[in-house]
C-alpha cells in the first residue's frame, strides 16, 4: 500500500489553530538539480558524487528509444552497468510492484534509480526507488509538471482514476533536465507548466496570508519557498513569449532556460514548501470528475482555469483580469468552454464542479472561508472574465496547440 501520511507528523499534534509558531517551517529540496542543452549526454559525470555502480533507467518503450539508449551509453562510458527497465505508462501500485520484481531478479542489486520521462513515469520510478532503499535521480522530457523535483507521487489505479498521494522520506538526490530534449516536446506541455508554475505564487501567497493553511506535509510555508513561488511566477510572465519562440524554432535559448527551470525547480519547490489552494483544490478534485475535461486537458491547463477562479474567490479582481490575458496569450485555457464544460448547456456540472472543490483537500488554505455556493460564483464570473480575455487577446494561440477543442 501507498504510504499516505506525511513524514513530519509531529507538527499535526502540536496544531492549535492559528497558532502559527507551534507548527514547524519545513523547506523540501531535491539535493542537486542540473539543467541545460545536452546535459543527458554527461549523466554519468553527474551521477559521480553518488558512488553509483548498477543503476536502472526506467523509461517507456519510447522513451528508451529517444533519450534512454544515449543515457545508457552515458553510463557506460562513466565505466558504470546500467540494467533497463520498461515503464508501461501507468503509476499504479500493479506497475510499481511489477517493476520492483523484475528489478530484484535482474541479477545483481541495482543502487540508483534513474527514471526518464514525464510525470508518470517519475512518480513511479520514486515509488520503486522508496521500495528498493536506493537514491531517485529525476530525468524529466517534459517541463510541464513538478513531479521531478518533489518527494511525493501521485498513486493511480490501473484505469488511471486518482487513487492516493505516497509520501516519502527523502527528495530525489539528482534532477537533470535536458533542454535540447524539452526543446523538441511538443510545446503544449511547456505551456501547461507555464500555467502550474504561475499558480504557484498566488497559491503560496494565501498560504501565507492565512496562519491555519498548512503544506502537504502539514508544515507552515518557508520564506525561501515563498520567495521561489513569487520569482517563478515572474519569471515565465517576462520569457513565456521568448521560450514559446524558442520551442517552436527547436532551439535552447536563455528565455527556454529561465522558463524550464521555473516550471521545473522554482514551481517543484514552491508547491511542496509554500502548500497549494484554490487553484489545486479546484484542478484535482474537481476538474478531473468530468470525462469531457479529463480526456482533453493536463494537469496545467486545469490549474489555469482553477487560478482564475482562485483569484475571482479572493476578490482580487484586477489581478485576475491581468492573469486571464496572460493566459489566454500564451494559450493556456481561461474559459469553462474550453476545458469541456460549458455553463450554458451545462449548469449542473459547474455546480458539482464547485461543490467538489469546497470539499477538496487544500481548499481551506485560502485565508477566508470558502463555500460551495462562492466556489460555484467564483468559477462563472473566472468564465465570464476568460471569455473577456479570450475576445481581447483572440484565441489563436489557444487554437494553435488544440487543434480539435474540448467538446462542450
Ligand atoms: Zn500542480
């Protein structure tokens, strides 16, 4: 079984409500993150300090085709003997178990765990990494998710419904981001993680601002991991345009850079040490209960329009109007229309929608108390100012990297 409890339990029993000194700072980091154009090429040298001898690269069948057949001869040339193992695309405790078995009987005991791929396949490879008591080392293809950096994973069934988070003890020890391979991934997973990254910051910020909100691992925000959700927030607004250009060209330039490592580092750090509000509440326990929004969106996408809300919920208005125009100029979702659920034709799933989201865990980390009734005012006026923004910016960016809409 998933292990479901947070490492710091302590702080749970020392909570009295609002009595914020009581309750522990808790800053969670990966030991070492090293990002660049070609960087998988050198693993080998990176996995040095860890005195790695036998590590498994876990990748799909795909993936040990595009990027893994070059991080084994990485390995090889480092005089190390890598073992391979496919992943076949789900993070259920099935594909976990499997994995591990075919490790334990591949000979000699593997001591690192190297997963590549995208959040999927790394939330698994932590799993196993836990199981065999051996360090994780991140090889992320995508910047769309904050599953490199953090020391949790997302558990689903073998049908792909959510079935629990697993918490563990230690970061992944080495995170190596490839530029050159995020330059080549479609761009629609760059821009997702634009929209994570950027709720990072607004969601940190009502953690702060409400002595009672708690991380996941029922800890107070750092100022550090504060400080990271805010410069990862401004980072992509001042190179989101730059890095779109850059991956579109399939090019590494400083604006891909800035933009990978916010979605990668400054976001992974900032949701696991700031906690997550509204916008998560909204984005995972209510979004993905639809098959219309489901089947057609990621993770980010979801988290977009969940922020809008978030900031319609704490009445920051203006603020909300800025970042819909951001969104929608980079193509990110910013109506319900456009994620599959369509107010008009639909008002009963927006109000289920809104009555998930009040009962989500993390929605009490807003600093004022949130109802089903003001989460269900808050999605439609976020709609109405998404369908502003979409009219005054237009929708081609959006269009661009969906070229078949969300049913409505
Ligand atoms: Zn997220």
């Amino acid at each position: 079984m998933p292990h479901a409890e947070p490492y710091f339990p302590g702080a749970i029993f020392s909570v009295e409500d609002g009595d914020t000194p009581s309750v522990p700072r808790v800053l969670i980091a990966p030991a070492r993150y090293v990002q660049g154009p070609g960087v998988f090429a050198h693993l080998g040298r990176y996995l040095r300090p860890l005195e790695v001898n036998r590590p498994a690269v876990l990748a799909s069948p795909g993936g040990h085709v595009r990027e893994g057949s070059s991080i084994v001869a990485s390995l090889r040339e480092a005089g190390l003997d890598p073992v391979t193992v496919t992943f076949e695309g789900e993070s259920s405790v099935e594909e976990i178990e499997r994995i591990v078995a075919a490790l334990r009987e591949a000979g000699s005991p593997v001591d690192a765990l190297i997963a590549v791929g995208g959040g999927k396949c790394l939330d698994t490879g932590k799993c196993v990494a836990h199981r065999l008591h051996v360090p994780m080392v991140s090889c992320p293809t995508i910047a769309s998710n904050d599953a490199p950096c953090s020391a949790l994973s997302v558990v689903y069934t073998p049908e792909g419904a959510f079935e629990a988070v697993e918490f563990f003890p230690d970061s992944p020890a080495l995170v190596v981001v490839d530029t050159d391979v995020v330059a080549r991934a479609p761009l629609r997973y760059l821009v997702s993680g634009m929209g994570d990254g950027l709720a990072t910051w607004y969601e940190a910020r009502a953690c702060f601002r409400n002595p009672s909100a708690r991380t996941a691992d029922f800890a107070r925000p750092t100022v550090a991991s504060m400080t990271l959700g805010e410069a990862c927030a401004s980072t992509i607004r001042e190179f989101a345009a730059g890095a779109i250009a850059a991956v579109r060209a399939r090019r590494v330039d400083e604006a891909l850079e800035r933009v990978v490592e916010a979605n990668t580092l400054l976001s992974g750090i900032g949701f696991e040490s700031s906690g997550v509000a509204a916008a998560h509440a909204i984005a995972t326990g209510a979004f993905p209960a639809f098959p219309a929004v489901h089947s057609s969106c990621l993770h980010g996408e979801m988290v977009a329009v969940g922020l809008l809300a978030q900031l319609v919920l704490e009445g920051e208005m203006e603020e909300a109007a800025d970042v819909a125009g951001f969104l929608a100029a980079v193509g990110l979702p910013v109506h319900l229309g456009q994620i599959g659920l369509d107010p008009e034709r639909d008002p009963d799933s927006v109000r289920a929608a809104a009555e998930m989201a009040a009962a989500a865990p993390f929605v009490d980390n807003e600093p004022m108390e949130v109802t089903a009734r003001g989460v269900h005012a808050a999605l439609l006026g976020a709609h109405e100012l998404g369908l502003e923004a979409a009219a005054r910016e237009g929708d081609a960016a959006y269009r661009a990297l969906h070229p078949e809409p969300a049913a409505a």
